[in-house]
RNA sequence: GGAGCUGUGGUGUAGUGGCCUAACAUGCCUGCCUGUCACGCAGGAGAUCGCGAGUUCGACUCUCGUCAGCUCCGCCA
C-alpha cells in the first residue's frame, strides 16, 4: 500500500530541524531509520542525506491514522506533515543533532513500503563486500557512504571553481580514441560501420590536451574518466577519474606552485583544513635511497640505510658476493624491535620474500651486546660501525636485505611501511604533502632489452641531461614530478617535449625509427609541425585524493557504483554476454575454445 | 599468471572427525506495552554449513578441485 506525495511538499530536510523550528509546522521526507513501538505511541527517526529526526505518533490522531502508523517498517518511505516541538524534560538525545526536539505528526503518508534489508543501513555494521556491492543502492544509504560522496562531490566543485579562477578552461576530449601501443592494456570498443576496426577507450586524454595547446588552449584542464584494461587494487579500479590539467609557456616551477596552490584550496574549500604551501621536493634518487619507494611516506622514520661500504669487506660470503656484482646491502633499524620472537622476524622474512628478497638478516640489539647469527661473519670493528652508522641502541632490531638494488629497495621499502604501521608510528591526522622530482627518463625493460619511457614518450629531459640520451640514457633526468600524499601517488605530470630534435633523440633512445613514430603518434608529431608552444601538465587520480580525504582505505569507498576485483559490477552484473544479433552486427565470433 | 586470507539462518559470528536433531547476537513475524532513542517483555519462524568430488562406519570439521569476495606480487607509459 504505496500513497501518493499529492499536496505535499516537503519543507525541511529531517536533519536539519533544531530548537529554532520549534512550534514551527513542517513536512518531512524519508527513510524510516528505526522505530519503537510502545503500542500507545510510536516514534520513528525518520532519516534522510541530512540526518535523523524523531516523529511522535501518537494514538489521539485517530485510528485510521494510528493503524497506518503500526504498519510502518525499516527502510519505509514516509511523508510527514506536523509540529516541531522541544522534547519533553529529560528525553532529550545528545547523541543526535537534532536530539533536543522532535516532531508531532499529525499527517503521515506511506510513500513507498520496504522488503526487510539485507544488512542494517548504519555505519557501523561490517558486512561483506559482496552483499554491499550486490546492493549497492543500499550501501549508499548509509550516512558515512554520504558523507564520502558529499566530500567528492565538494572536492570536484573545489576544483572546478580553482581552475575556472585561474583562467584554465574545462574541454571535454573523446572516449572513443585510437588505441596506443604503449601504456597499459586498453578496453576496446568494436566498431560497426569499419569492418573488424576497434576504438580505445582513453587510459588519460594525454594526447588530446597537448593537442589543445597547440590549437592555443593555453590553459586546459578537464574532469576525465579514464580506462586501464589492468587487474584491480584498493586504489585501482577499472574506470577511474582524473583530474587532467596542461598549460603553455610554463616551466616546471610554475606548474607545481598553481597545483599545490589548486591543492591547498581544495582542502581548505572541501575540508576547511589549511595546507602548508610549498611542498617539500624530493629527488627521486633521495626517494629511493632513504625511502626505497618513488612515494614515500615521511610521517614517520625508519628510514634506508646503505652498509654496503661497512660489510663489503666482511667473511659473510653471501652479502659480499652480491655486493661485488653490483648488488647493495641496507638496513632498517626497527627501534625498539629487539623483542621481536623468532617468529616475528620469520613473518617478516616472508613479508620481504613477496618483493624479491631472499631473505632478511638481522641484528638485535640486547644490554648484553650484540644477538645475531650472521655476527660472526664480522670483526667487531666492521659491527661497531655497521651498529653506528645505524644509530642502533639496545633494544633496537637492526633487519638488512643484500640483493640487487631494485630488490633491495622494493622489500625494504615496503617492511618499512608495514613496520610503521605495526609499530603504530603513523600520525592518521597529518598530510604529509610533497614533490618527487627528478624521475629518471628511461627505465631498462629486461624482457624486452630495450630502454622504455618512465613517464612516457613526450617527457622532456632535463636541460643539461640531453647529451646523454645516447651515451647514458639511464643518468638522464626527466623534467617529471608526482605529487605525493602520505605515501599515495595522487597526482603526476611533466614538461613536455617541444622541440623537434629533442622528439627525436628521444624516438632513437627507445629504438623507435621515424616510420614508426610517425604510425603510432603520427598526429601530434604532424601538429607539432604547426607551432607549438612550450607545455606542462599534470593529472591527478581524484578517487584516490577523495579517499584520503575521507580517510578511507579503498578508492571503493568514494566511487558510487564500483567494481570488484576481478572487474564485476555485483549489482548489474557487468560484463555480461550480448546476443547474437548484436555480435553480427559488430561482425564479431567469439572463440570460446 | 601467481601468493595469502575469508565463505555456517536475512546480517555478524561460534562450532576444528561422532556431544550438531548446528549455538549465540541481531534482524524478521505474532502478542503485550504511552516517552523511547541499540526501547522492553513473551512466544515463533528461519541454515541441505559457497559449490563439486574424495577419504571415512560417520564430514560444517580432513584432502583435492572449483566459484566468489578481499589483500598483495606481476601488470598499471
């Protein structure tokens, strides 16, 4: 029995009435979040995006009104017509905003009734993924789910409204483009009227906003949806939202102050925080050698030690036969660890094992000297300065991986991170904002044995680095950055190649030939032909800043309607198979050996 | 492609070879109750223990496979 809103119009939002509605005739709309029945009266907080508010029903209303009121149910939709009035003394709710009065309805419409849920609609229930996802509708009812959106949606408004002051111009660019061989897989859509042709979907309208610049756009940015055809994280989805921006006639300075400017009024604008501007810039060789990560997270210490120099002379065969093949050997001290059992320091061991370490020596520190099984591969000369220089004191757990240094830096940044979090050392209310600068411009790909582009392919050098690009492409700096949060890659971006020379110095150190570069980018490389002007941007992963902004630990929780895992939509079922008609259509078969 | 964790009434959990004819909380239904706010009280319904094989006299429990969710490695210019 569904009535209808004929007549009504709802007057203020059930969240927000206080003493100031009093004596005040209002019409609410909502959610019945719960009701207690007393079998003489009836209260219901009825809920809606603002709040909770408590309706009293009483019997003197009349039976039609009192029996319609005994139906009413959990999730039922009602329309309420009354008075505010202060709460009788002593009843009064500190726990709920508008707990110091409630509403006596005189009017009460069911506008919708409701199935029993299958998980309460409040913030602190903990219910599988699945079930939340299944019914997401649901999920988003619950009040902490609207906060986050309310939160993206105040960040996105921030944003805008930055960019729109500062004479940028939101252009939309294509979602159906021309596949890319570089990057990450991307999601193809079949075309119809070409025969066995396919668009991309964009993993990022890169192209297109450097393309703007050369048409004179020279301040572009766009609110983008983005599509990588890769497997899922907590802070990767399928389709995600980038915040995409590019500007003419710029240097790198100029580019950083603007965002971490955007930055810091988006915080302040969405979350009334104020941010400390400028950024504290890093290197990224800094980055990897105290932190071992592109992105560190310096709310904390623990930082990387090198004792390649205070061991490479040791008897310990292992450690000084990695280090003469290039290898390293750097350590963490874990303050405070030497208490640390036998099997603490073996989940560790696994712990480091997921990143390519074979293993994970360690030294504990006790008031009676020095507990370690690979001591006595050292003089006590060699100890005393590997202890010193790691400023190791008793009580402290002295851990150190040997192995080449990619490996090296990913498993010892990461036990970093892991012991941080263990040792409780992470303050969860301090930003901790900066730039990593200086990223390399080439990385070596071992299975392809050819150098590949870090950035990618339009990245310039820096200046002085140019020589290089053939003698030495590892030793050539890139004029990139990221900006990073709290150990989060939340936004990333460069300074553009311009010059024709440089393109292709740069087409020749990825072993590309004019021929191809010409049939993968042949567009830009023919609009760059046309004047273009020096050019910068940068893009940033919105999902991932709301969720740190909401402090939440998947971008899930700040995306409506998500995916899981393995790229499902629980609730509507996508990717689901199509019917024939429209695979012939596509001239598409599908092999399914 | 790989590793780990999880899967038991609607929901959250307990049960680790026979004591299970599966327990507890909550939700749901019925009745009572006029000041509650996680209302209360009484009663009731609700589960072939993700699915499929196997081991066993006997499997929620052990083994293998499989599916789903999550976390991670690879991947993500």
């Amino acid at each position: 029995m569904s009535e209808t809103i004929q007549g009504l119009k709802r007057s203020h939002y059930c969240g927000t009435l206080n003493k100031s509605h009093v004596g005040q005739e209002v019409t609410v709309m909502g959610w019945v979040y719960r009701r207690r029945d007393h079998g003489g009266v009836i209260f219901v907080d009825l809920r809606d995006r603002e709040g909770l508010v408590q309706v009293v029903l009483n019997p003197d209303m009349g039976d039609e009104f009192f029996q319609k009121a005994e139906t009413v149910r959990n999730e039922f939709v009602l329309a309420v017509v009354g008075k505010v009035r202060p709460r009788p003394e002593g009843s009064t709710n500190s726990n709920l905003k508008t707990g110091e009065i409630e509403i006596v309805a005189h009017e009460l419409r069911i506008l919708s009734t409701a199935k029993t849920t299958p998980f309460y609609i409040t913030d602190d229930v903990d219910v599988d993924e699945n079930i939340r996802l299944k019914y997401r509708y649901l999920d988003l009812r619950r009040p902490i789910m609207q906060k986050n959106l309310v939160l993206r949606h105040n960040t996105v408004k921030a944003i805008r409204d930055y960019f729109s002051d500062h004479g940028f111009l939101e252009i939309e660019t294509p979602i159906l483009t021309k596949s890319s061989p570089e990057g990450a897989r991307d999601y193809l859509v079949p075309s119809r009227l070409k025969r066995g042709a396919f668009y991309a979907l964009p993993q990022s309208p890169q192209l297109f906003k450097q393309l703007l610049m050369v048409a004179g756009y020279d301040r572009y940015f766009q609110v983008a949806r983005c599509f990588r055809d890769e497997d899922l994280r907590a802070d990767r989805q399928p389709e995600f939202t980038q915040l995409d921006a590019e500007m003419s006639f710029v240097e790198r300075e100029d580019v950083l102050n603007i965002m971490e400017d955007m930055i810091a009024q988006v915080f302040k604008s969405a979350l009334n925080m104020e941010i400390k501007t400028p950024f504290p810039r890093l290197s990224y060789q800094e980055a990897m050698d105290r932190f071992g990560v592109d992105k560190p997270d310096m709310r904390f210490g623990l930082e990387l030690v090198d004792v390649s120099e205070e061991i490479k002379d040791s008897s310990f065969k292992v450690f000084a036969q990695i280090i003469s093949q290039g290898g390293q050997v750097k350590g963490i001290n874990a303050k405070g660890c030497g208490k640390f059992s036998r099997k603490d320091i073996d989940d560790l061991t696994k712990y480091v094992g997921i990143y390519g370490a074979k293993g994970l020596a360690y030294i504990i520190m006790t008031e009676d000297g020095i507990k370690s099984p690979i001591a006595k591969f050292f003089t006590e000369e060699q100890l005393n300065k590997i202890v010193s220089k790691m400023q190791g004191k008793s009580g402290d757990l002295l851990l150190f991986v040997a192995d080449e240094p990619s490996v090296v830096a990913a498993s010892l940044g990461h036990l970093r991170l892991e012991l941080g979090k263990r040792l409780n050392l992470i303050n969860e209310e301090e930003l901790n904002f900066l730039w990593v600068v200086d990223f390399p411009l080439f990385e070596y790909d071992k299975e392809e044995k050819r150098w590949t582009a870090m950035h990618h392919p339009f990245t310039s050098p820096v200046e002085e680095d140019i020589p290089l690009m053939e003698s030495d492409p590892g030793k050539v700096r890139a004029r990139a950055y990221d900006m990073i949060l709290n150990g989060v890659e939340i936004g990333g971006g460069s300074i553009r190649i311009h010059r024709r020379y440089v393109q292709e110095k740069m087409f020749e150190a990825l072993g590309l030939s004019t021929d191809e570069a010409q049939e993968k980018f042949g567009y830009l490389m023919d609009a760059f032909e046309y004047g273009v002007p020096p050019h910068g941007g940068i893009a940033f992963g919105i999902d991932r800043l709301v969720m740190l902004m909401a402090k939440r630990n998947t971008i899930r929780d700040v995306i409506a309607f998500p995916k899981t895992q393995s790229a499902v939509d629980l609730m509507s079922q996508a990717p689901s198979e199509v019917s024939a008609k429209q695979l012939k259509e596509l001239n598409i078969k599908v092999d399914n050996s």
